[in-house]
C-alpha cells in the first residue's frame, strides 16, 4: 500500500521534483503510522482493561507475544505492542510472555529490549511453552501482529503464530490480532492458498549468533552442516481461530462480513 501510494504520487511529477516529493509524502506515512498505531493501542487497551476487571483487583494481566510487532518494526508505539504500552502507562498490571520467535529470535532480540527499554514486566520463553501455559492458566490474552491479512480475515504472520492461535482456542484463551489497515489485502479471499510462504536460508536454522561476555558477537552451529533444513518464515492462521483484529478504526470480527464492515469504515 506504501508502495503504491508513493508512485502514484510520484510518477506524474517532473524527475527533479522527485526526491522532495518523496521525502515529504514519508513523513505524512511516517505521521500516519504513528497516529494509526497509537489508535490500535486505545482500542486493544479496552480488551485488556475489560480482563483487568474481571480478575481480583491488582492481578496481573498476563499476555502471551510472538516476533516483534513493536516500534522497532513500525513507528512509535507499534501494532501488538500498543495497547500493552497503553495499559502499562496507564498503572494496569501486565506482564507479557515473550516467545524467543526462531530462528531469527525477533522475540527474544527485539520484543524483549523493547519491553524492557519501556519497562514493561516479561518473560522470554521458548517458543513451544506457549500452549504449555495456557493450559496452566499462565495467559489472559495472545496479541500478535500481522504481516498479511486476507479479505476473510486470515492472518499472515511469523511461522509459529498458527500454532499459538490453535493452542489459545483450545484453552479458551482469546487470540487477538493488531492489524493496520495497510496491511490488509483485501484481494485475498483465501490466504492458504493465495498468500505464497518465503522460505529462508538454511543458516537461518543451523547457525545462530550472540554475545559472548566481552560483548562480542560470534556465529555458532548447532546441526550437523549437511542436514537438510526447511525454513518457511511465515504461516497462516484461518480467521475462524482468531477472536478479533484489532485496527486504528476499531475491532472487527475476522470474517468476510468483519471485513466487509472494516472495509466500509475505510471508505466513510
């Protein structure tokens, strides 16, 4: 959708104008982002406020993540990472389980520092606890973002979110996705079949990298070097398993008429 945008703002200007031209339409999307995410977070902060409610006065919300879908990846306040911001400024209790999201570690890298440069309580865990602690009764809410989502409701995100999203239905967890309008394909009517899965290098999976004690970072294999690796970066979750989308205009069922009703929305 940025994409798009930009050229067809660009195309019918002079060549010399360009380059302002561009760089001043970045900004209006940079400001937009920041305004859209900030609105994704005042409407997830209602889900979290209305679990905070029904629990013993100052328990703790517990809410479990996957990669990072924070103000690293986008601008300010991020999409799944808003509304926890929101409540914890707010003087909610949260605490959020942070899923270490392999083999690039987004989760443990990124989510983690975020959280923690804002100050927010977490935990990293591996990414298979998950349905571990749902059925421990250890989460409230499973808030993800999106990378991809299709005209019925079907959520494209990082390889491991289909799985968390099978264990929350299961445990009656409820599983909410923080979608921005731009990245919804309304083209897409079925994403299993239509939306095509990047599959990554093998090093990706074999080799992982880190700090030693001095603060240096090294590479280290951890499989035999001619195992035979795949390395899909994505799946996607059926809207049927999703509870909600939550977006800068509000919170939509995951379903062809959900979407018709978003849709609406954006063209009102």
């Amino acid at each position: 959708m940025g994409a798009d945008r930009m050229l067809s703002h660009l195309l019918p200007l002079d060549p010399l104008m360009r380059m302002d031209a561009a760089w001043a339409e970045a900004g209006k999307l940079c400001n937009e982002d920041v305004q859209n995410n900030s609105a994704i977070g005042d409407h997830g902060l209602k889900l979290i406020e209305q679990i905070a409610s029904s629990k013993p006065q100052h328990e703790t919300v517990n809410i479990l993540t996957h990669c990072n879908a924070g103000w690293l990846a986008t601008v300010d306040w991020g999409t799944a990472t808003s509304p926890i911001y929101k409540a914890f400024d707010k003087g909610i209790s949260v605490h959020v389980y942070v899923s270490e999201t392999r083999p690039r570690n987004q989760g443990a890298y990124l989510t983690a520092w975020e959280l923690g440069q804002h100050g927010v309580p977490h935990t990293l865990v591996v990414d298979n606890a998950g349905g571990h602690l749902m059925q421990q009764n250890k989460i409230d809410l499973v808030l993800v973002g999106s990378d991809r989502t299709t005209n019925q409701g079907d959520v494209c995100n990082k390889i491991g979110t289909y799985l968390k999203a099978l264990a929350a239905v299961d445990n009656n967890i409820p599983f909410y996705v923080a979608v921005p309008t731009s990245s919804i394909d309304f083209s897409i009517e079925d994403g299993l079949k239509e939306i095509t899965i990047e599959e990554r290098g093998d090093d990706e999976v074999k080799v992982i990298s880190g700090l030693d004690n001095k603060g240096e970072i090294h590479e280290v294999r951890i499989s035999p070097e001619n195992t035979a690796v795949s390395n899909p970066a994505f799946d996607v979750t059926p809207g049927r398993l999703v509870t909600g989308l939550i977006t800068e205009k509000g919170i939509f069922n995951a379903s062809p008429s959900g979407l018709k009703l978003l849709k609406q929305s954006l063209l009102s």
